[in-house]
C-alpha cells in the first residue's frame, strides 16, 4: 500500500469561515481529493500567537523606528504549533505566518505570494519592502521549501533577499470548476456589453475608477451595463443607485459570484495595490475577458492582447478606449474570453498542478530538494 503523506495545514477550520482571498489557498487544499495525501488542520489548541499577532499588526500602525518596527512585524507573522498538533504529521504547509516549532524536526513549506513591488507596501502599509525582506531572511531559511505563487514575487525574493533555501515557484491550487460553454445557464444579459468589478475594498481596487470610465462611455451612446460586488458606504451606495446600468451586490454568496462571472463579458479590476489576484484566475476559469492593472504579479495573469487589457492604476481615459474596444470589436471579447479559459486549464486548474503538488510534497518529505546557488539567484 502506498505510504500516506500527513500534511498538517497552519490553521484551523474555524478561521476558514469565508472562502475568498489569500486563505481560500488552505480551502482549496483541504477540498483536494488525492490518493496518497491528507490534510489536516490545527485543533484549536496553543493558538495564543495567532491571536497576539494580530494586536502587533495594530501597534504597528504607529511611527516606529526601523528596528522596532521589523521586530513587531516578525512578532505579527510568527505562529506557535503545539507538539500535539505535529504527532503524525510528515510535513507543515504554512502561508504567510511562519510555524514555530520548538525542537521539531518536520520539513516546512512556507507558501507566500513572494515579495511585491515597493509601491504596493507603500500603497498598504505600515510594512515597507524592507521590513518584509528583513522577515525572509529570517525565517526563510528555517523552511526546508519557498513556495512562491508568481514569477515576478520568487524573482524578488532571489534578487532582494540573502537565501539559498530551495524554492518553487507554483500557483495556489484551485478548485473552480471551469464554464462549461454547452451546458451553462446565463443570467440573461442587460447589455450588448456586460461589465464585471469584483472587489471588497472599492477604493483600493479601483472601483471608482471603472465607474468612471463606465459613465464617459454611456455619454457616448456605448451599449453597457455594470454589476458591482463591494462594500460601500450608504451614500456611495446611493451614488452607484442614481448611474443607468449599475447593479451593486453586497454579501452575496460566491454561487452568486460564480454566476455573475458566467454572465459577464469583461472583469475590470484595476487596483492600485495587490499581490496577487484570486478573482483573475476565477474570472479566467469563469471565461471571462480581463482588464487589469499593468504591474507584476497582474500582468503574468493578463496577458496583454491574449486575454485581456492592462492598464497603468488610475488611467481612466485609457480604460475607457480598451473597454470600448472591446465593445466595437465583438469577436476581440470572445477570442479573450476562449484564451482566458485555456490560459485557466493550461496553468492553474487543479488537474493541472496536482500532480506538482504531489511532487513537491514528495520531495521535502524525502528532502530531495537542492539548495540554491548564488549563480542560480543572479
């Protein structure tokens, strides 16, 4: 009988409680259905860390010298498992927050978005590019694998960070299950040009900015109608209420997501700061045509002219030429929307990376993995 891998997730099933962003990553594998592994997740037990990290996140909005400040934001990322949780486990999968383990000897894979453009922590703060390759080069070294989610993030963790700890570069496992173009039933569209902006903070993500741009192209007589999925306040909600064609959605259920992607021509998500984009590659699996901000790690995901636009944060003008485009040009949205889909089953459907997965478990369990070398990092 082949051996089972025991792979103990860092977290527990009670703070998995919404399946979107970056810990939709644990969901996903917890969902996974493969012979030979088996997930598991904290019991709940020596979980004080997790709770105190997030009281240095808050302190550390403060003015802090560079030194205090590294050692908060190390304090905020570090999470204590319990001996108890690690009997029987042959390996520890952790994303962001970095186990810590006493004397325990079982291999870590510490999965990360990698590290992103300076603008973007000076976009959310408090944390500075500084402060987070200070956090790689000390606990990047304590795991037996880097495993980072874009090319772009393992790039500037190779060029910015002193390591010769072995690292992946391997997309976050999904479970989205791709359109199925023969049997799907559409919402039925309110357009010849159906607009999608999905995104809980609208100011970050560059809500007002498609609304925008939507409102230019309605004055010229542009066939468009726009579905929001935010959170907004009860003034701007009246706002969206007064613009033809708009329709928000607030706490709706990701089926319902699901479905407004299905019936979508384009998502539009220009966001000024993001370090990775869950709803691109749900969009993709959705067959939707992409608009997007032109930055790593944005634009490995849309590629320009394959299946979608990108467009530099907070240029609506030229926003608005690609979305109407898009809409003067029907078969560019439909060659999108096919690209889109294959781009999805060819990267990062779960069929796909399963067996990488599977051999990237194998092998730090057996520790197989070479080092880095400083050449291979230049």
């Amino acid at each position: 009988m082949e051996k089972v891998i025991n792979i103990l997730l860092n977290i527990g099933e009670c703070e998995l409680t919404k399946f979107s962003g970056d810990l939709s990553f644990y969901r996903h594998l917890l969902d996974l259905k493969v012979e030979g592994l088996k997930f598991h997740t904290l019991n709940g037990r020596g979980r004080i860390l997790r709770e105190v990290r997030k009281v240095f996140e808050r302190v550390n909005r403060r003015c802090w010298p560079e030194g205090i400040r590294q050692a908060l934001f190390r304090a905020s990322r570090w999470s204590y498992l319990h001996p108890s949780n690690l009997k029987g486990m042959d390996l520890v999968v952790s994303h962001i927050l970095f186990p810590y383990m006493a004397v325990e000897r079982t291999p870590i894979i510490w999965s990360s978005q990698g590290i992103s453009p300076s603008f973007y922590y000076d976009a959310t703060g408090p944390f500075t590019q500084e402060d987070v390759v200070h956090l790689y080069n000390t606990f990047g070294s304590k795991a037996s694998l880097l495993m980072i989610w874009t090319r772009s993030g393992c790039r500037n963790v190779q060029n910015l960070c002193s390591l010769r700890t072995p690292i992946k570069v391997l997309p976050p496992i999904t479970n989205f299950q791709p359109v199925d173009e023969n049997s799907r039933k559409l919402q039925p569209k309110q357009a010849a040009c159906q607009i999608l902006f999905v995104g809980r903070d609208p100011s970050r993500k560059g809500l007002f900015d498609v609304l925008e741009a939507y409102r230019w192209l309605l004055a010229k007589g542009i066939d468009l109608a726009f579905d929001a999925v935010s959170r907004l306040t009860p003034a701007q909600e009246r706002e969206l209420g007064s613009i033809r064609g708009v329709t928000l959605y607030t706490g709706i259920t990701d089926a319902l997501v699901a479905e407004l992607m299905e019936r979508a021509d384009v998502l539009v998500l220009p966001t000024y700061a993001e370090t990775y984009g869950f709803v691109l590659i749900e969009a993709m699996a959705r067959g939707c045509a992409l608009i997007t901000s032109d930055y790593e790690p944005l634009n490995e995901l849309v590629v320009e002219g394959e299946n979608g636009f990108v467009v530099r944060p907070g240029d609506v003008e030229r926003m608005a030429e690609r979305l109407e485009e898009l809409v003067l040009h029907p078969h560019l949205i439909n060659r999108f929307k096919e690209n889109s889909l294959r781009k999805y089953r060819d990267e990062f459907s779960s069929e796909r990376l399963i067996p990488q997965y599977v051999n990237m478990f194998s092998e730090v369990v057996e520790q197989r993995l070479p080092r880095i070398s400083r050449k291979e990092r230049e």
